[in-house]
C-alpha cells in the first residue's frame, strides 16, 4: 500500500488539532470540566429529555454549537473534505453502538481520554486510547488482510 501525498494535508490537519487543543483547553479553564464530547452531548440530551432549561449550562452548548458550525466556517477557507462510506446502514449502526458501548465502558470517548486525558497525564486515559488504538489497527487489518 502507499501513501496518497495527494491527499496529505500537514498544515491543515497542524491547524486543526491546534484548534481542537485551544478549544479543549479554553473548555476546561473555563469551566473545569474535560471536553470529551460523548460526555458533552450525554448531559445536553439528558438536560433536553427531562425538560431541564438549556441555559443552565452555556458552556456545554456553546461547544455544541460550535462542533456544528465549525464545517461552514472551514468551508470559508477552504474546501471541506469530502467523506467516502463503504458499508451498509446495518454495519454503521452497529459501528455506532459499539462505540457507545466502549465510551460507557471505558468512561469516556476518544476526544475525553485522548485529547485531555492524556494531556493531564491520566493512567486511565493512557489505558483506554493504547485500547482504543489497538483495537483500531487489528480492525483494520483483519479487515484488508484475513477477510
């Protein structure tokens, strides 16, 4: 297999992790709590289910409305990379709730652990992304080579 140079894209990827960085670190000084977004949306659907008012928590929903906006504002600069599926409706729903059955198991998403996790030096975190990872690259690989 080889890398498509087409396709990479090192300042704009730089850009955009620097963004997820400042916006993580903005998040938890301003108001000490982990910007893991599985944890985020949680309490927002939580807090629209019960009926509790939205503007108890404006941080929450800024950040949410920020990851919801932020496509339009890169389409300004720059084209926004366009996303290619393979597989069905049934493998993407099961995909889903595998995924939210490791976020609960593993206290946290991808963005919680490997994102501000890790950056506090957190054990737990380090576990769950060398967890997340691996299983990630063996995935991948049954998927091209065994199957």
């Amino acid at each position: 297999m080889t890398i498509a140079w087409d396709q990479f894209t090192p300042w704009a990827s730089l850009i955009g992790g620097l963004l997820i960085g400042l916006a993580s670190a903005l998040y938890i000084m301003g108001n000490g709590r982990i910007a893991g977004i599985a944890g985020i949306l949680g309490i927002a659907l939580k807090q629209v289910l019960s009926g509790t008012p939205i503007g108890r928590d404006p941080a929450r929903w800024a950040f949410i409305v920020g990851i919801i906006v932020s496509p339009w504002l890169w389409a300004i600069f720059a084209p926004v990379p366009q996303a290619q599926v393979d597989v069905g409706t049934g493998a993407l729903v099961l995909a889903g709730l595998l995924v939210g059955v490791g976020v609960r198991m593993g206290s946290g998403c991808t963005s919680g652990h490997g994102i501000c996790g890790l950056s506090r030096g957190s054990v737990r975190s380090l576990a769950n992304v060398l967890a997340f990872m691996g299983a990630g690259v063996l995935v991948v690989f049954l998927m091209r080579h065994v199957m």
